[in-house]
C-alpha cells in the first residue's frame, strides 16, 4: 500500500508581492483627495412687470446718420448719366433732349399692286416698241406702260366715250349674218393667238379706280377692252 504524497509548496506566492505592489502605484494629488462641494445657486431675480403700452416712453428717434466715410464716397461717385458735349467739345450746362422720330404717314400707306391688262400680240408689240424708242430717246424720262395708257385714254376721250354706246349691228354686202358696223374691241372677245397680260406700271390706286370707273361709264365691258381700243386709236391700228 503506497503511502500519501505530501503537498509541496508552490514555487510563486501571490502574497508576498502585496506590498510591493502598493509601493508601485503613483501617489494620488492633494486635491483631488476629496470632492470639492458645489457652489449654491443664485436666487434668479423677479423679472420687473411690464407697463402698458400707453404708460412707455417713446424709443423712437431720429434715423442714425450715415458714418462719414460713406457720405465722402458717395459725394465722390461720379454721376451715371454722361454729360452731352456740345460740338467744341466743353460741356454743356443744358440736358439733351432726344427727338421723338414718328413714321411718316405715307410709309404706313398699304403697298399695292398696279393694275393689269390682256393684250393682243399686236397691240403689245406696238406699245412695247414705242417704250423701247423713247428709252433710246429720253433715256430716264421715258414713260413706263402705264403712263402710256393712260396718255392715250386721255388722248381719245370722247371717242371712248361713244365707241360702245352707237355700236351697231348691220348686214355687209355679201354676208348673210349681221355684225357690228363699228371698229370697238368686243366686251368679251377671243384672240386667234395667246394674249399679253401687261402690268400698268405707273399707275396708282387712285388712277386704277379712275379707269375701272370709265370701264362702267362707257359701257366697254372689261379693263382690257377699254385699254386696247384706246391704244388703237393711238398706233392706228383699227381693221379695215
């Protein structure tokens, strides 16, 4: 039978580093031993009653000025509006006054389109020829189409006037049917070859209400018709 091991004792004892641990720690300051107490508050003063609105004195007072300096750089800003210089170049004590430009009443005036004509080739070749000859001639004062129309229905007024009122119809030797017995352009006509259409240049709205007026006072039925027999009349270019 074994007999009992006996308890050795351990190498380390925790015991015996409990001074020396103590003497290890860093000694604690004075002041911080014991908590300082905390100071005891103030009673807080009873705010004052506030007095009726009529019972105040008034605060308001004038506008504070304006510090020195900003007065002086305002005084020294130079003005935004530039002086006007008269033409020697001083300036002028007088303030300028712009002029008002208004349109002048004939150029808000609605542009319109002169009057237009069917012609024969014959008459247009007549009358353009004659343009052409006094474009040879006169140079910047030769008269434009409308001009020439227009001198031309002046010229033969009263012939005008009686060419489609005493038309008449007759018979001709050797024909069956009647026909017209006088030299007037038919109100409403055909033509063997395609016509002209002629731009009336130089003539106002004024004179194209004229003419359009004489077309119903005579009795030619059309513009055109009027305009051709008074070119007619004019180059002599009646039928046999």
């Amino acid at each position: 039978m074994s007999t009992a091991r006996q308890k050795r004792k351990p190498v380390f004892d925790p015991s015996a580093l409990d001074d020396d641990l103590d003497d290890l720690w860093p000694a604690r300051p004075a002041d911080t031993a014991a908590p300082q107490a905390a100071p005891a508050a103030e009673p807080i003063a009873k705010a004052p009653a506030t007095p009726p609105a009529s019972e105040r004195p008034s605060t308001a007072g004038p506008p504070p000025a304006a510090p020195q300096h900003t007065r002086d750089s305002e005084a020294a800003r130079p003005s935004q509006t530039p002086t006007p210089r008269p033409a020697n170049g001083a300036p002028s004590d007088q303030p300028r006054h712009l002029a008002t430009v208004t349109a002048a009443p004939g150029s808000l005036r609605k542009r319109t389109r002169p009057p237009e004509v069917l012609l024969s080739s014959e008459v247009y070749d007549e009358l353009y020829r004659v343009q052409i000859a006094e474009k040879k001639v006169r140079r910047g004062l030769a008269r434009t189409m409308g001009t020439i129309v227009l001198d031309a229905i002046e010229a033969h007024a009263p012939r005008l006037a009686t060419t489609w009122t005493t038309e008449r119809y007759a018979v001709g030797e050797g024909q069956l049917f009647e026909r017209p017995s006088s030299n007037a352009v038919p109100r409403r006509r055909r033509h063997a070859t395609a016509p002209r259409t002629v731009v009336l240049s130089g003539v106002t709205a004024a004179n194209g209400q004229r003419l359009d007026n004489l077309v119903q006072a005579w009795g030619a039925g059309t513009r055109s018709a009027l305009v051709e027999q008074a070119l007619r009349y004019e180059f002599g270019l009646l039928p046999a």
